[in-house]
C-alpha cells in the first residue's frame, strides 16, 4: 500500500522538488496528479518570498500542473495574512522583491520607506537579489529608531540553483540585519508550523493525514515533522540521503526518494 491510501492532504515544496530554477523535473507533472486522482487535496508550499501567488501559477502551467492561488502556499503571502491579522493597515519598510511587495500591498499593508523620527509597525526581510547597503540602513533604521518588529519570511540560507548548485538565500539577508539591529526575528516560514497550520486549518485534515514532500531537512523535513506530518524528501535538490541518514532519528524523513516518481 503506497503512501497516499491514507493521506487527505499533500504538500509540496517547489524549488528543488518540482523544478530548479526553470528546469522541471522528472514525474513531477505526473506525482501531483496522481496525488489528485487518489483524492488528496494539493497546494504548495515554498519558502522564497521573491515571487507572487499568481506567479507560480503560470509557472505551474508552464510545467503541465493546473493550479489556483488558492492552491498557493509562500512565505511572502504568510507573512503578510498574518501581519495583517495582527495590525491592519500597518506600515512596513521591506527587504525583498517585487513579490513580496505586492503580497503586502495586497494585504492593505503600507510599504514605506523609513524617514529619522518615522515610528514604523514592522520590517519584512526576505530573499532580494538586488540587495543594497541602502536596503540593510532602512531596515537598520526602523529596527533601532522607528521601533519596528523584525520579520523575516524565512532564514533558508542557501536556494537551489540548476545544475546541483546553490545560491545565498533569504536567511543570508536576515542574518545581515540581525546583526546590523542586535535584534532576532520572528519567522513565518518553513520550518516554523505558521503556514502548515493554516493549510490543515482549510482542509480541515489531522496533520497525521498530511504528506509534506520537500528537498530540504531543515526546512521541509523539520516543518512536517514539528507538526506531526507524514515527511518525504527528494534527492532532486539540497539534502543528500548522506545528510538523512546522518541526522537524528527525530529529524529525518519518514521516505526518501530519488525523484518523485516513487510517490505513489
């Protein structure tokens, strides 16, 4: 018996796992659809912030997966829900990329930029490819003089580039502003449980009934098992079955498969 005969609820990562970078991988097309023919409910789950909702859907279509922004999981798109919930209309001077900007706009959240004396609600860090020191001075600034939280989308330190390799990841930006503030961020993103939560929360499944396939141990492995999900990692991105078997019995993934055509 495979493992979807009882799973209600599969969650993928992207970057590594269904593709890397504008490479698709092999069967991955054809694993989410049997995850849809057997009755599992998909979405999908990454932890990059550059990117909008409505962006990996065409991506998706672009690789043969049909999907919605309702199917759709970032950390962009967390941060910003939550940050909402918790002050409406907020102000918030970011680090990040056109995506982020506008999960945020979207939210009714205020993108500024700090101004000496400016009181701002939040300081939003995530993956930015055209990182400036006048970036690192805007959030340093809020931090420390316009009391704002520091939120970071995820601390993910490198991301899966083609060809095996990889590249700083947001976490590398975070780690930056951590150290420029003296001040540690809360984070939204995998491995953090925030958006697995909300996932078993719109499905209304048990997260015993849940599979979250991934690359990466420490983020996709440590989210699934930290809610009690069914885990299974894919040689296709970051971690190696070397570094699995090398973990502790806790950390590592109830499978491990070379590509996605063993999920069944």
């Amino acid at each position: 018996m495979g493992v979807l005969a009882n799973c209600r609820v599969a969650v993928f990562d992207m970057d590594g796992v269904l593709w890397t970078m504008d490479e698709p991988l092999p069967q991955a097309a054809e694993a989410v659809a049997r995850c849809r023919r057997s009755g599992a409910a998909v979405f999908f789950l990454t932890n990059n912030s550059s990117r909008s909702r409505q962006s990996y859907v065409e991506k998706l279509a672009r690789f043969g997966i049909p999907s919605t922004q309702d199917d759709i999981v970032t950390s962009a798109h967390a941060t910003a829900i939550r940050l909402a919930a918790d002050r409406p209309g907020a102000t918030v001077v970011m680090i990040g990329e056109a995506g982020l900007r506008q999960e945020l706009s979207d939210a009714g959240l205020r993108v500024v930029e700090y101004a000496e004396g400016d009181s701002v609600d939040f300081v939003v860090v995530g993956w930015d490819r055209m990182l400036s020191y006048d970036k690192l001075a805007q959030a340093h600034g809020a931090v420390v003089r316009g009391g704002a939280r520091f939120i970071a989308t995820n601390r993910d330190a490198t991301y899966p580039d083609a060809g095996g390799r990889t590249l700083p990841g947001g976490g590398s930006i975070v780690a930056a502003v951590a150290t420029c503030t003296g001040v540690e961020p809360e984070t939204i993103g995998k491995p953090e449980p925030y958006t697995l939560n909300c996932i078993l929360d719109t499905v209304g499944a048990l997260p015993g009934e849940c599979l979250v396939i991934g690359d990466r141990l420490d983020t996709d492995i440590a989210l699934g098992r930290r809610v009690g999900a069914i885990t299974a990692l894919v040689l296709t991105g970051v971690s190696t079955r070397e570094e699995c078997e090398a973990a502790p019995a806790d950390a590592r993934p109830h499978h491990i498969w070379p590509n996605l055509s063993h999920l069944e």
